[in-house]
C-alpha cells in the first residue's frame, strides 16, 4: 500500500506565492503518473494537474496554467505543486494523487490519495 502525505499549505496573500509537497512511499513512486487535485467547499473536486513517471510530460487545468508548475523528484519520492500569482479562488484543499490507470484529469482513474493540505488565498 502506497502513503501520499502532503504539506505546505497554509494561508497566502493574493498575487503570493507557495510550493505544495506530497511525499510517496514504496520503491514504484518513478513508475506513477502523478496528479494535483482541489476541493472547496461545496464544489466538485477539480483537476489541477498531472505529470508523467519521467517528468517530462505535464497537463494543467486552465484555470492555473500560466501560475502553477507541478514537478517531481523521483530520488526523493517527491511531488511538488509551485503555486504564483494565487487568487482567492484557489482556495481548497488541495490532494495528491498516483498510479494512474485510464484519464489522467479524472480523480477515478488514481489509485492512491493523500489526505489533503489546505490552502487559504486571502484578498
């Protein structure tokens, strides 16, 4: 069984800046495709983003292309979400997620999640 644990959330100024981590247990971390999603309150989850085993192909939601970098390191067992330039609707909960096996925007093709770090953009 894979452990996903995030950290770095917190509470960010609009137009600020943070880097969300998520790390992986297990010696396959190298072979997921990993995601990013969010939840607010009351809302569906959404995608963010994904990344591909070697790194080299990423995806991104529109909503934060542009401002979000999604990385890994596989020697570290790390992923990582690099948030510029943070609205106010960026506020959620925001989850990792690996292993996938179908579409990686939808949450129902990941097979292990973590259990979320909140975010809170303030104006």
């Amino acid at each position: 069984q894979v452990q996903l644990v995030e950290s770095g959330g917190g509470l960010v100024q609009a137009g600020g800046s943070l880097r969300l981590s998520c790390a992986a247990s297990g010696d396959a971390f190298s072979t997921y495709t990993m995601g990013w999603f969010r939840q607010a309150p009351g809302k569906e989850r959404d995608f963010v983003a994904s990344i591909s085993p070697n790194g080299i192909g990423t995806n991104y939601a529109d909503s934060v292309k542009g401002r979000f970098t999604i990385s890994r390191d596989n020697a570290k067992n790390t992923l990582y979400l690099h948030m510029d330039n943070v609205k106010p609707e960026d506020t959620a909960i925001y989850s990792c997620a690996g292993d996938v096996r179908g579409w990686p925007t939808r949450p129902q093709s990941y097979r292990y999640w973590g259990q979320g770090t909140q975010v809170t953009v303030s104006s």
